[in-house]
C-alpha cells in the first residue's frame, strides 16, 4: 500500500524540503506550478510538490 502527500512551497525552498522529505522515506512522484496571480518569481511562486512511499 502506499501513502501520499501533497504539499505547497515557494520554489526557492522547494529543494530543500523535497531533500527532508526523502529522508523520511518519501520520494518525489510530480512537481507543478501553482500560478494563481502569483509573479514568476523564485520568492514568490507556489510550486505544488506530490510524494509517495510505501507503508
């Protein structure tokens, strides 16, 4: 069985937080941007980040 989880960080975190998650077991399935109004920036623009693993 697996389990999911869907998170939302700014792109420029979003490396580190895909690193943490991994450690946990986690691994990375899709990645998206959530534009929304937001500005194309590293700052400032959602990305929406999918894991799995096994349990």
């Amino acid at each position: 069985m697996k389990d999911y989880k869907v998170l939302e960080v700014k792109i420029k975190d979003a490396e580190e937080k895909m690193n943490d998650m991994a450690k946990e077991g986690w691994e990375v399935i899709s990645t998206d941007i959530h534009i929304g109004g937001m500005a194309f920036t590293t700052g400032g623009t959602p990305m929406i980040i999918t894991f799995c693993k096994e349990i």
